[in-house]
C-alpha cells in the first residue's frame, strides 16, 4: 500500500471497490490504522492520499508492506460493493508482504500475468509511486518478477521501460526513479497511462 500524493481531507481511491465504500486500513508493522472513504478510482485496491497515508506511516516510509484493509461500510445507496469485502481479498486478511511471499508468484495469483508481450494491459489503471529507492524499477499484483512493462504518461507522453522486481497491490507501481522520467511536476498519480507488457 502507497499513497497518491494527493491533498485533502483523509481519502482513498480504489479499483475494486465503489466510490462511497468505507474502507478501515491498518498498517501491522506499527497497528495503526485509519477509516476512510473511497472518493475515486486507482490502479490499487486501496491508495491512501496524504493525509490518510500521514495517520498510518512508519517515519520516513513510503510504502506499507503488511496492510490489513477492512470494508466497514457500503456505498451510499446500499450496494454491497459487488458482494466482496475486503477481509476475502489478497488486501484483506493477509498483508501486502505476506501476498508476496505466501508461495504464489503474482503473475500466477492474476491470471499467469496478463497480456502478451506487446500488448496493452491493465487497461484504465492509474499509476503512482512506492517511495523506493535505487534504480527505475516497478513492482506489480499482476505480473510475475523479471516482467519488463513500459509504461507511458498519457498527459506528457513520457515514457519509462522497467522490469518488475516485487509484488505490490497496483497493476504497476514505480519507484522514484521510475516515477520521475515520466510524472508531471508536483504530481504524485498519473491518471491516464499506458501499461504496455514488452518482455
């Protein structure tokens, strides 16, 4: 779990649960946790904006490896956010660590890593970053370790070809090297990108 970078009041976005959903997530390496709304659609299962992010980091981290998230609420209307609770998910009773390393490689918990080589996957997903150091790198749920992907900023047609080399809760997460060949400045979530699979 990452956060978007985003201002405002504590928020989420979400690929997997609808706009209204309240979501309760708990960062297990310090217990704390925070209660929020999904307000928009991310890449993610749950990515916290800054304020949301700020109740539940450890100093100095970007990125939360052992998460508990937890649907609290439905959407406002009723729904019962497609009969799934975040509890049954990979980002529910088992943390982001704990997703990586259970003995499922993540191209194979998605379906054998989506896309042929060449093709265009994870289509409408929105990319932000983990906060990690070293050289550009990405990490993914969908895409097993060694997966080259290019991804491409749709807002200024920057473009960066990384190789995946961790498991994440996005479709593909990059890391500030990454990130900074292709954001535009002050922004930390890129809405609309291209997510090519190349090798």
């Amino acid at each position: 779990m990452t956060l978007s970078g985003e201002a405002g009041a504590p928020a989420a976005s979400s690929n997997q649960f609808p706009i209204g959903t309240t979501l309760k997530v708990t960062n297990l390496d310090n217990n704390k946790s925070t209660t929020v709304k999904v307000t928009s659609t991310s890449g993610s299962c749950a990515l916290l904006n800054n304020a949301a992010f700020e109740q539940v980091r450890e100093p100095g981290k970007n990125l939360i490896r052992k998460a508990r998230i937890e649907k609290i609420g439905g959407q406002a209307g009723g729904q019962n956010s497609d009969n799934q609770n975040a509890g049954n998910q990979a980002g529910g009773d088992q943390g982001a660590g704990d997703q990586a390393g259970g003995g499922q490689d993540a191209g194979n918990q998605a379906g054998g890593g989506q896309g042929n080589v060449g093709e265009v996957v994870c289509a409408g997903s929105t990319v932000t970053l983990s906060g990690e150091a070293g050289a550009p790198a990405a990490s993914s749920n969908q895409f097993p370790v060694g997966t080259t992907l290019k991804v491409t900023n749709l807002d200024n047609n920057k473009s960066t070809t990384v190789k995946v080399a961790s498991a994440s809760g996005s479709c593909a997460l990059l890391n500030n090297a990454a990130f900074e060949q292709v954001r535009e400045p002050g922004k930390f979530l890129i809405r609309k990108a291209r997510i090519e699979r190349v090798g």
